[in-house]
C-alpha cells in the first residue's frame, strides 16, 4: 500500500489534486455532537455527560500506538505516556529482563543498537517480486503443474510483477520528473521566504498574512501558501510540510526504481537481527522519538491528548496512558516487526492497539495471524486503519487483516476503520478511504482532524483512515476505562452495534456513485461515544472469564530465490 497509508494525507492530495474543501469546520469538529452541532462528530461532550451523571469512576487503560514514532516532550502527551514501571530510565540496563534495555515509554523495533533508526524503507511490494523474480521470472509457468504451495508462491509473484512493473507504459517515470521538479521549485520558494521572514521556521497561518514586497517573494508565497491551503496545513510549519512533501515524492522515486533494480536493505543494515527468525526478537533500540514523529505524534494525541487542560485541544479518553512502539518507516513495514511490536505491546499491559499502517503484501502473515492470536488470547483490542486508496478491501488485499492465512477462520478481537467526513468538509465519507461491506467494520471521523504535532506546542490538522483509528481506539479506551471488565470481543461488539446510521446516501469512494453506507462497511454507520457508553452499562462484562490459549508463533524460514 503507499506511504499514506500510514503517513500524512497532505502530500497525496498534493499529488492527485483531490479533497479541496470549499467550506470549513471548526477546530475538533470531530468531537462534536450532531444534534447540538451540525456535525458529525462522536459526541465527545455526550458521553462526558453521561458519565457524570452516572457517577462512574474510571480506570486507567494503557493503548499502544504502533506507528512512526512520538515527541516525548509534547505537551499534552508527555504526562500521559506509559512508563515502565520495571525499567530504571537511561541506565543501560534491562532491568525487567524482558530483552529490551531501557524501554522506559515503549520500545523502537526498527532501530539499531548502535543507536542509528531505520528512516525510509523499500516496498513490500518490490522486495516481494526481486525475490522471486530469479525463480519464477522470465519463465513458461503451467500453473496446473505446480504443488499447492509453489502454486501460491507463483501467484503472489505475478501479483507483485503487476504491481510493481504497473502496465509498462513508463508514465510513473514521467510522473516522478514532474514530482522532483515541484519539489525543486517548493525548496527555492522556501529559500526566498525565509529570508524574506526573517526567519527558518514559519507557519502557513503566518506566510498567510505576510504581504511579499518583490515579484520574486510574492511568487514564493503563492506556491507555497497554496499548497499549504489546499491541504489545510497552514497550522503546520514550512519544515513540517515540506518534509512530509519530501517523503512522499522520495517513496514515489523508490517506488519507480525498484522497477529494474531490487530495493535497497534499509532495514537489514541497521537494524541487524536475523530477518528470517521470528524467535530473534531482542533487536532494535529505545529511541521511540527518532526522526519520524509527526505521525504518531498526531494519532497520539487523537486518543489520549490531556483533557481540559487548556492546551491545545482534548484527546477522546481521559485516563490513559500512551506506549509507542516503532515499527512502521517511511515505506512499507515488515511483517516481522509488526507481530513482535503486538506481542511487546500485549505482554507490557496494553488493552487497546492502534495500528494506522498497512500494505498490499505480507509474505509472513503467519506471524501477524499468530501475534492476533496472542493479543486476543489476552483480551487486547486492535484498531486498523482500513487504508487511503479509495478501494473496496474486500476483494483487494489490505495487511494485515483479521482473516488468517490458514483459511481457519477470522480474528475476533479486530475492528477495521474507514474514513468519514462532514457535507461541510467533502462529504460524508472521505473520498480517499477503502472501503468493503465485510471487511470495513466502521467509519469514523479522519478528515481535517486537529491534533498533536512535534514540538511542545504545536497541533494541527492532518487526514486519513490513520487519524480515524486512533479515534476508534480512543473510544474502546475510554469504554474501557469506564467499564474495566469487557472483553476485547465485546468492545468490539459495542462500538459496532452503538453506531449512528447517517440519513443520507454517501458517496461511494473512487466513484460517483451514491450508496448507503451499509453497502460499504458492515455496521453502515459512523463510530459514537456516547451511544457506546450507554451500550458497554447495558453488558455484563466478561474480561475475567476469558480462557487463556498462548499460541506458539511459528517459525517459518524465508526461501531463497
């Protein structure tokens, strides 16, 4: 799946010129309450309501985000950010003994322990198809010939031959000329508004009311403030959004590469463990900032920003504590990673997982399918973002998934999240947001979302289904906190059953047509605190009953091509 997927929507609208909103909603407007607000929110003050009036005390729920990284100095995070209480910080030590030194606020799997972290990465997609390529490549396959597995292996490398050679008309390289040159043009506009400012950093609010005295500045400014506009980013900085502008356009030049030349090991170089050995798991580093903050960051703040606090704006729940984990680059993640991030996440205390990411492959999906397993054998949650490419993910592949590999059923502690929106922001549902009647359980809001950004003091808006898990996983959270003794499987079943059906037909995305929001997502509603809150005091909880099956995760060599 594309960068995205799990990295800011900002570059892509760029890109495909898309989601430009002739109106405007207010800051949090995700928060808000229909009835009361005209916008469909989550009603965040409802649910508030409710709770007091019930007298209910809450409980602290630690949710792990498995993302990108997290500023640990952010103001509205930095005291709620789970702490190990086994860990003695920045002594060198793995006093807990649990293979990972001075994990004090979470864990980074994607670093090494000469302290360097894995920035950017290749494409699930081409490491799949340069390593099957001298098997199966260039060759005269009859596929009625093949065993059961080699058939499988056959196809996931015809899959990955089409994805990454596209259909050989060479436009992605034109595209990528096109990409590189704005680039170009947006780093000089920068260069000339610095100096122009008076300043290095500088937001689009502030580039806003500057009035450019030369043609040359005034060129600058309208290059720059126009994109920024168009991706509602003027709360961001000029360093922020040319980064995440950067990071896109870099994606898709290695995207276009890897055509002919097999990806670079990023990974492998820093990292150093044994990629093909899931028991390997004492790797990586405690640096869970690293480079790469502004996604989690954001995500973070959408679930447990501190309330009423004065600053910034209000996460959804009240009493938690935030675990990063760092597994997901600016590429595509590996599979390895992502069980060993869930499994850490689970066996450190977590009761809720984020996970805004995804891919279009997943080679060792046994291990993920396993590390599900695990999670739910605990009572822990997972909330995925369904994706951003605008397609139905019931018939085109999104990992992970809770359907295992094995073809043995599902997991069922699993809730996949799509994207919604407002009629006063582009629509009701967002234009970029996968979709599936059975594999896209909810939508929730991830359009124009105002959170937490690096730096101490600042927020702003981001989009994508990877703001609107977190705010799904924020609501189990809060459910939780409130109602400590529901199991996975029932929150699950809460914030399904507890959403708002909306009145309207909604547009179907990648299309025009108009549909109901039941033919795109399997509960054909949009996530609702308060309406899961009075759900969860109806329900007899049954945390404690759950019976306990530890799968073994099973070790599966890599073959050689």
């Amino acid at each position: 799946m594309n960068k995205f997927s799990r990295l800011c929507f900002l570059a892509l609208t760029f890109s495909l010129g898309v989601f430009a909103q002739k109106e405007d909603v207010p800051k949090g407007w995700h928060m808000m309450d229909r009835a009361t607000s005209g916008y469909y929110g989550v009603s965040a003050d409802k649910a508030y309501e409710f709770i007091k009036a019930k007298k209910l005390k809450s409980k602290t729920v630690i949710v792990a985000v498995i993302d990108s990284g997290i500023d640990t100095l952010q103001e509205d995070l930095k005291d709620i950010l789970w702490t190990n209480p086994r860990e003695i910080p920045g002594n060198g030590i793995d006093d807990d003994h649990n293979g990972y030194v001075d994990d004090i606020h979470g864990w980074n799997f994607i670093g090494g322990k000469d302290g360097r972290n894995v920035k950017e990465d290749s494409y699930e997609g081409a490491r799949v198809y340069h390593t099957l390529k001298a098997k199966w490549g260039d060759k005269e396959v009859n596929v009625e010939n093949l065993n059961p597995e080699d058939k499988a292996e056959y196809a996931i490398f015809k899959k990955a031959e089409a994805k990454v050679l596209g259909d050989g008309g060479g436009s992605g390289g034109l595209d990528i000329v096109i990409l590189k040159q704005v680039k170009v043009n947006l780093v000089k506009s920068d260069s000339i508004l610095k100096i122009a400012l008076g300043k290095e950093i500088y937001t689009g609010k502030e580039l806003d009311t500057y009035v450019g005295k030369t043609t040359d500045e005034k060129r600058a400014r309208s290059t720059l403030l126009g994109l920024m506009k168009g991706n509602d980013a003027l709360d961001q900085t000029n360093k922020d959004f040319l980064d995440g502008l950067s990071e896109y356009i870099d994606g898709e030049s290695r995207k276009e590469e890897s055509r002919n030349t097999p990806p670079k090991p990023y990974r492998k170089e820093i990292v150093g463990d044994d990629e093909t050995n899931l028991n390997d798991r004492n790797y990586g580093n405690h640096d869970i900032m690293s480079a790469t903050p502004m996604h989690g960051t954001h995500c973070a703040g959408i679930i447990g920003a501190i309330r009423n606090n004065g600053k910034g704006m209000d996460g959804i729940a009240d009493n938690v504590r935030i675990m990063m984990v760092r597994a997901v680059p600016d590429g595509d993640e590996h599979d390895k990673d992502i069980a060993n991030a869930i499994r850490y996440a689970v066996d450190n205390g977590a009761q809720v997982i984020s996970m805004s990411f995804g891919k279009d492959f997943s080679p060792q999906k046994q291990w993920v399918d396993d590390a599900f397993r695990y999670a739910e054998s605990k009572n822990v949650l997972l909330v995925h973002a369904a994706g951003n490419d605008s397609k139905n993910v019931d018939t085109a592949d999104n990992f992970p998934n809770p359907v295992y590999i094995n073809g043995k059923g599902r997991a069922g502690n699993v809730i996949t999240v799509g994207a919604s929106g407002d009629p006063k922001a582009g629509g009701l549902v967002a234009s970029f947001s996968n979709y599936g009647k059975k594999e896209v359980d909810v939508f929730s809001p991830g359009v124009k979302i105002y959170s937490t950004l690096p730096g101490s003091t600042n927020y702003g808006n981001l989009q994508g289904t990877s703001m609107a898990c977190p705010l799904v996983a924020g609501i189990a959270a809060l459910t939780l906190e409130y109602f400590p003794n529901l199991s996975a499987r029932q929150l699950k079943y809460i914030i399904e059953k507890s959403v708002q059906v909306p009145d309207m037909k909604v547009k179907k995305p990648g299309t025009d047509e108009m549909v109901n929001l039941s033919d795109i997502s399997k509960s054909g509603g949009i996530v609702n605190a308060y309406e899961a809150l009075k759900l969860a005091s109806t329900i007899k909880g049954e945390r404690n009953q759950m019976k306990e099956v530890l799968p073994k995760p099973k070790l599966v060599k890599k073959k050689k091509a």
